[in-house]
C-alpha cells in the first residue's frame, strides 16, 4: 500500500536556477525546498513509514553500498545520484533531496524499486501530480522521544518503547529480523497494553544519537529509578551524544516525598535518636514517632545482653557474665567498656609440687622457691616430683653404712633397705 504525502511545491532541479533563495526542510520527510516555493503541507493523509532504537555507530544494513545509500558514502556517489549528500533539492538529479539518519541525501523517483531500508512512498507535487520517492524507514530509529508521534512521519507503525529509567527511544514496526537493520532485532513489545513487534537493538545496548537527532536535538524523559513517580529530568542528544539525565532537585523537606532525589525520602528530617520509634513526616509537614515493641535495640550499656524495645524505650536484658576462668585476675563489667580483667597479685596454684608460695603476676601464677625434700635420712635418695612432690626413695647403695650415732654400747645403726635399722654386737 502506497503512502500519500501532500506537497503543494516542490523544487527540481529542472525548474530551479542556481543560487536560488534560502532553503528550508520539511518536517516530516525532510525534503529540502525554497521558502518562496512551498505552502503548508497537509499531513493528514501520510501512513507510517517504521522507524526505532538506533546508535550513530551502528548503521542499517542496506546491502550493497555502491547501489544503495548511507549518507556517509561521498567517495561511492557521485554529486546528484541516490545516495549522494546534498543541502538544496537541485543538487540531486531527481530533483529531492531528503533527510535520513545521516543527513541529507538525494532520493530518486520509484515505483517499488527502493533499496533495502527504504519504502516507495506517495507525494504530491506542483499542480497535484503524484510523485513517488524513496524514503528511508530508519531516519528516527533509536531516536529519544515522548510520544509514538516524535517515532513517525504522520504514520502510527513506529512505537515510542519505554526503557525504564534510562528514557523512551523510537523503534521501528516490523514482522521478521530481516525487516530490520543489522544489530537489530524484530522483538516485541507492549505499548499501551498492545503487543506490537519493533525493531530494537540486540543485547542491552543502550540507543545512541544519529545525526537527525543531533541536529535537531531530540530529547526523551528519564528518571531515578529509586523515585520514579518524583524524580524525572531529560537527557537529549547533542553533538556529543545523548545527555545523561538530567533531574532538577531541591531541599529536602518534610513531606513524605524524595525532594533532593537520592532514593531515600526524608531522611534525618524527623529523627528522634530513638532506636525504638519509627520516624516520618506527616502530610501537614510535621514529625510524628512511632514506638515499637520486642525489637532488637542497643541500650548503651555494654554489660546488658538481649536488649529489645518495649513502649519505646530500649531495654537491657540479663547482665552480661564476666569470667575469664584466670585466679590471677580480677573479673568486673564496664558499662562503657564491657568485660574488664584486671591483673592481681593473689596467691595461687602454678600446678607444679615443686615450687612453694606461688603468687599471681601480670595476670599468671609464678611458682615460688621449691621445697625442702630432705628427710634427714641417709639411707634415701631425695628429689622432687612436679606431680607428686618431695620423693625419697631407698638406696640400697648405703646398705651396712652406718647411718646415726647410736648410745647403746651393745648396738650399731646401720642402713639396709633404705632404713636406719639398730644391729647387735655379737658378745656385748
């Protein structure tokens, strides 16, 4: 089905002298005419021509460059040829010069035979003759917008698809993959509850800005995703690419709503200092404190365990058991600091039998000077057991030696099996 755009004058490069007034553009297909030629235009009747998602970088897929137009081509076209660049519409053979994603280029007179990415299209010329053109599909594809309108020259196939936070950029209706440039997609989409299939960049790719949208400074409405209902801005394309968004804020105030636009809502505004009240704004600008119950909270006191909220204040809990199981320190709560232990110097118990009068010192228990093992008996052998304490054992070494000085005449002490026995002398 052809499309119909109504045109009272345009210029050809048969009917225009060179040097000719000031040129102008028009607004829904681009095509360049001298102010004093053209009347308004009636866009009533003009079908959609697709159109979406596009970056600067990525160029439609037209097939063979040396038959079709990229409007980057200078060195491929020739001045005047489809294809070729051009500011006024007797710069081009066909006498139109049209605007697509790149810029202006001159266009050719069709009957079905456009290129790839490009639709035969209907307008009306000088005297109300029809003309039919070739008019590229993707001219506003990827392209901010507002609304399904800013996506289409006078059509309704083109959508407006909503990219969450990051704004609205054009895409371009389609039925398969190969309806679409490369690096894109026909993938679909809900719009108004509709499901309609566009074409979109693949993968995550977020639209850049082609030359129409540079020049013309196309813009869309973004937000923060953490305020969307309050936290809107722009982001438009300039000569350096698309913008980031751009959110007007002010101070925050006591409203419940996110004013200054960092994802949280009041914040400090209202705040008691209580762990145990809920702190919000009421709708007249005032504060108001909600007590809660059996929450976990911190009362300040370190020596206090499960500390929860009760009517809004914060309870301690059992008090905290300070025992570092050490004689040699002294175990006491802080409720600044929590457990202390202090060093003492207490008398103690180092464990080991062989040392005496142990005494705490820098939190140990430090043996004293061992104990006296000597039993006086010279039939033994003394030592010291850390386990056991003092040990005299027998030594049979010492048997017959005489072990003490003994007043009976008629005996003689004498050492045998470790033990100071009294011996008899024979005849006494």
């Amino acid at each position: 089905m052809k499309r119909t755009l109504t045109i009272l004058t345009l210029v050809v490069v048969a009917t225009l002298p060179s040097g000719c007034g000031s040129g102008g553009e028009d607004p829904i297909y681009g095509i360049t005419t001298t102010e004093d030629s053209v009347t308004p235009k009636d866009t009533a009747a003009v079908d959609a021509k697709p159109d979406i998602h596009d970056s600067s970088a990525i160029k439609p897929d037209y097939g063979n460059v040396a038959e079709t137009p990229t409007g980057e081509a200078d060195s491929v076209f020739a001045p005047g040829e489809f294809g070729a660049t051009c500011v006024q519409n007797f710069e081009c053979f066909s006498g139109f010069c049209i605007q697509n994603e790149d810029g202006n280029i001159c266009t050719k007179v069709c009957v079905s035979d456009c290129p790839e990415g490009y639709g035969c299209d209907q307008i009306t010329g000088t005297g109300g003759d029809p003309v039919y053109l070739c008019f590229s599909r993707f001219t506003r594809l990827c392209n901010p917008c507002v609304q399904n309108a800013d996506c289409n020259n006078g059509g309704i196939l083109n959508k407006c698809l909503d990219h969450g936070p990051e704004g609205k950029f054009c895409g371009v209706g389609c039925a398969l993959d190969a309806d679409c440039p490369a690096n894109y997609q026909c993938k679909e989409f809900a719009v108004d509850d509709v499901a309609v299939n566009q074409c979109s960049l693949k993968g995550d790719i977020l639209c850049d800005c082609n030359t129409r949208a540079k020049k013309l400074q196309s813009s869309t409405t973004c937000y923060n995703a953490a305020s969307p209902s309050t936290c809107k801005g722009t982001r438009m394309c300039t000569a350096d690419g698309l913008t980031p968004c751009s959110i007007p804020t002010k101070p925050e105030i006591c409203n419940g709503l996110d004013d200054n636009c960092n994802g949280e809502t009041d914040e400090g505004l209202c705040d008691d200092g209580n762990p145990c009240t809920t702190d919000s704004c009421n709708t007249d600008g005032s504060c108001k404190h909600n007590q809660l119950e059996g929450t976990p909270c911190d009362d300040g006191n370190a020596c206090t365990t499960v500390d929860k909220c009760a009517a809004g204040k914060c309870v301690g809990g059992a008090l905290k058991l300070c025992d570092d199981d050490n004689a040699c320190t002294d175990d006491k709560c802080d409720p600044a600091g929590g457990c202390l232990f202090t060093s003492n110097k207490d008398p103690c118990d180092d464990g080991n039998q062989c040392t005496t009068a142990d005494k705490c010192s820098e939190k140990k228990c430090v043996g004293g000077p061992p104990p006296n093992c000597n039993d006086g008996n010279p039939c033994t052998t003394d030592s010291c057991d850390p386990s056991k304490g003092c040990v005299h054992k027998a030594d049979t070494k010492n048997d017959g030696v005489t072990c003490t000085n003994d007043s009976n005449p008629c005996t003689v002490d004498k050492c045998q099996g470790g033990q100071c026995k009294h011996v008899t002398i024979p005849g006494c």
